[in-house]
C-alpha cells in the first residue's frame, strides 16, 4: 500500500473500473489499482478530483489530502468522518487537561526524538561532540517539571544536531542552521518538504484511529494548529524526513539549480518539480521499507506511525499505563 501524491497542474484525477486514472488533455498519465492506494495527496489548485472518486475513496477509508503546488501549506485532509469516535476524543480531553499524564506523554515524545536524533548522527559519522550534547538533552528530560522545561532541552539537542549539519554539508549548500517561514536554502526547502509529507501521514494516521490531530500535550493548541500531529511527528522526523534528506544529499541526485527564489515568499527557496519528485520518491521508498519496533517485530516505516498512534490512543482509553514512543538506538 502507497500514497499516491498527484502534483501535475491541469491534470484531472478520477475513477474508472477499480482504478485511480489521472489524465490531462485526454491522456492518460497513470492508471494505479484502488486497492494499491491507501491515501492521495493533491497538490496545487490546478489538480481536480472526481466526485465519484472522492466518494469511493472516503468509502473505502482512503483519505485525501490537499496542499498547495510547492507542498509546504497543508490545506485539508478529508475523511469519512470522526462521528464514532466520540467517546474517544472526549477521553482525550481529559486527559489533555491532566497536567501529569500530558508531562509524561511529552517527555517521552521528545526522548524519542532525541534518542533518534542521536541514532542519526551516528550512522552518519559526524561530530560526536553533537551526539553528547544531545546525550546531555536527553539526560535532563527526567528533572522537567513543565511543558516548557521540556521544549528548553528538545530546543538543546535541535541545536547540537542541525549544527553537525552545519558542519558536515559541503558549504555550496549555503546551510546555516535550522529556519523555516520561509526556508532561506535548499537543504531548509528540503527539509521542510519531507516534514510536510510526514504531517500527512500523521494526520491520516490520526483520523484513522479517531483521535483529535488539533488537541496536543507538547505543542500548545492554537486555532488551525495540528499540535497533537505535530507531537507525534517528533520521533518520527529524524527517521524518515531528515533521513530521506541526507541520503539524497550525500548520494549527489540533488544540485543546486535544481532550487531557485521562491516566488512568493520572499528570502525564501523553493524547490523544482524534478527536486520534488525525487524527494516523494526516496520518501515513499523509506516509508514502506521494514523498520523494527520497540518489540523487535519488523513492520514498514508508515505502519509505525499507525502503531504509534495506537498506542496513545489505548493509553487515552487507559488499556495501557503509558504510551511506548518509537525510538532506536541503531539505524
């Protein structure tokens, strides 16, 4: 099972016989078996659905995803609705507004995530002064007492981290750091892509299992802000999306004409059509290859994301005491 991401302008995307056609201009580009889709992402306003096919698609429990043509604003995910899980999200509520259990659920949000940003750094090789710095991070997260002790140490080992990056990629990349709204070079427009892409696949994860993607414990709930996707996301960002990044870099499929001005957000880069395929591409690739679980079973990177948040929704229910964030120490 795969997402199918249309991001071709002018094209038509509809159903014919059990197949998601999408054509332009009468002709067919690509004709991909409904049972081999489990979510569809359009980009750009130029890109059209079919009733008919958003009708089986939603019946079929596939989501739909709109974005803009460059991928970094999420518009919508549409599903067949959360009205049966009503009892669910109330739970959540509550336990939202349960200072301990919303402390608890962060911290192990963010040990993942440094945990895997270590994991990361290791694989690759470079300075291990970051990797004990975010040891260090990592370390402190058992003395938080808030939401905000917690951001200040995640803040830490982001630092010590996208620093190694600094360091390693070759300086033509013109990375600085971490920035975003707009990102000022390609490997920040990169990055900021893979993320978008790991956002949908939270959200679809989310909606799947009925929880509220706008109701979060680490990221604070603002109006149109996904701050529980956004929880979710964190151990995931250094396994798939910053991964899926590095690899293209350090393998050299990327160059750097392949990334120019962005348009309309100014001081910003934005990446081409060729630059955004290769990247949903690897991304596809990662997300479907087997990665292993906490229990040592073996399963596909996006089933993970399902499982993960699984877990929190039994741990909402209150069938298990905590929820198990995924997390390795080894790549």
């Amino acid at each position: 099972m795969a997402t199918l991401y249309v991001q071709e302008q002018g094209t038509t995307v509809r159903k014919r016989a059990q197949q998601v056609v999408i054509t332009r201009e009468n002709k067919t580009l690509q004709a991909v078996p409904l049972n081999k889709v489990d979510q569809v992402v359009l980009m750009g306003l130029g890109v059209q659905l079919s009733t008919a096919l958003l009708v089986e698609l939603l019946g079929r429990g596939v989501p739909v995803t709109l974005t803009n043509e460059s991928g970094s604003r999420h518009y919508a995910t549409l599903t067949a609705g959360p009205s049966r899980f009503v009892e669910l999200r109330l739970r959540q509520m509550q336990r939202a507004a349960e200072p301990d259990w919303a402390l608890d659920l962060a911290r192990s949000l963010v040990r993942a995530k440094l945990v895997n940003q270590r994991a990361l750094l290791t694989v690759t090789g470079w300075p291990t002064a970051a990797a004990e710095q975010i040891a260090a991070a990592t370390s402190g997260l058992d003395s938080a007492s808030s939401a905000d002790a917690l951001r200040g140490h995640e803040g830490a080992g982001a630092a010590a981290y996208f620093a190694a990056w600094r360091i390693a990629l070759a300086p033509s990349w013109g990375f600085h750091g971490r920035a975003f709204h707009p990102p000022p070079d390609p490997v920040n427009a990169l990055l900021s892509f893979a993320y978008t892409l790991l956002m949908n696949d939270l959200l679809t994860a989310i909606h799947l299992v009925g929880l509220d993607p706008y109701l979060g414990v680490f990221h604070t709930p603002e109006a149109g802000r996904p701050s529980l996707a956004l929880d979710l996301m964190e151990p995931f960002r250094p396994l798939a999306a910053d991964r899926c990044v590095l690899d293209l870099l350090h393998e050299g499929q990327l160059r750097r004409d392949q990334f120019a001005p962005s348009s309309d957000r100014p001081g910003g880069v934005d990446l081409s059509a060729e630059s955004r395929a290769l990247l949903i591409a690897r991304y596809e690739t990662m997300m479907q290859a087997p990665t292993q679980l906490p229990s040592g079973e073996r399963t596909a990177l996006r089933r993970a994301i399902l499982l993960q948040v699984q877990a929190v929704a039994r741990a909402i229910r209150g069938e298990q005491a905590a929820a198990t964030c995924f997390q390795q120490s080894s790549l």
